[in-house]
C-alpha cells in the first residue's frame, strides 16, 4: 500500500470513529431529556388534589406521547422513578431529592 492509501484509510477509520460516538453522545442525550420529560410529567401528577401514588405505564406513556417499551426502559434505568414491589405489574413511583443532580443522572 502506498502513503495515500494508508492516509485514505486512517481518515475513514477516524471518520467512523467519530460518527459513532457522536450518535452513542446524541442517544444518551435524549434518552436524558426523555427520562426528564418522564420525572417532570410525574411530578405534575403527583400534586394533583387527587393524585395517586403510582402510575402505570401506559398513562405515564400517552401523558408524555412515549410508546410503553420506551417509558418502561426509561423508568426502569432512572434513578428517581421506582417500579412497584407490589401485587400488580407496570405501576411507577418518583423519588425526590433535595439535592441537585447531575445533568446525566437519568
């Protein structure tokens, strides 16, 4: 192989590179704002006069305009939203902390 080629290649492996870790950066960055947009939505339920502890799924999913699996996969990786140990499936809690968290603390 002569230089061109060596440099030709290099510069499509770091091209690929940096393409695949921007998209995994972009991914992480909105499974972040989804998740937010999941905890700010619960939050506004919760102070509702008639709020209920626990939301399932499939309200958390048509209140933030979400399908299910993602809600589910997003509640399930956030630290402030906890999965009922109780008798029925699909049921979310919040958890609220008095001191602020990290921009990428889901």
């Amino acid at each position: 192989m002569d230089e061109s080629t060596l440099t030709s290649v290099a510069i499509n492996i770091g091209c690929a590179l940096i393409g695949f870790f921007a998209n995994s950066l972009r991914l992480k960055v909105v499974d972040v704002w989804d998740a937010r947009k999941i905890y700010k939505w619960l939050v506004a339920e919760s102070v509702k006069p008639d709020a209920v502890s626990f939301r399932t799924t499939k309200a958390i999913s048509r209140g933030v305009c979400m399908s299910p699996e993602r809600v589910s996969d997003l509640c399930g990786r956030s630290k402030n939203i906890h999965l009922s140990t109780g008798k029925e499936d699909g049921l979310w809690t919040i958890t609220r902390h008095s001191s602020p968290r990290g921009f990428f603390d889901m």
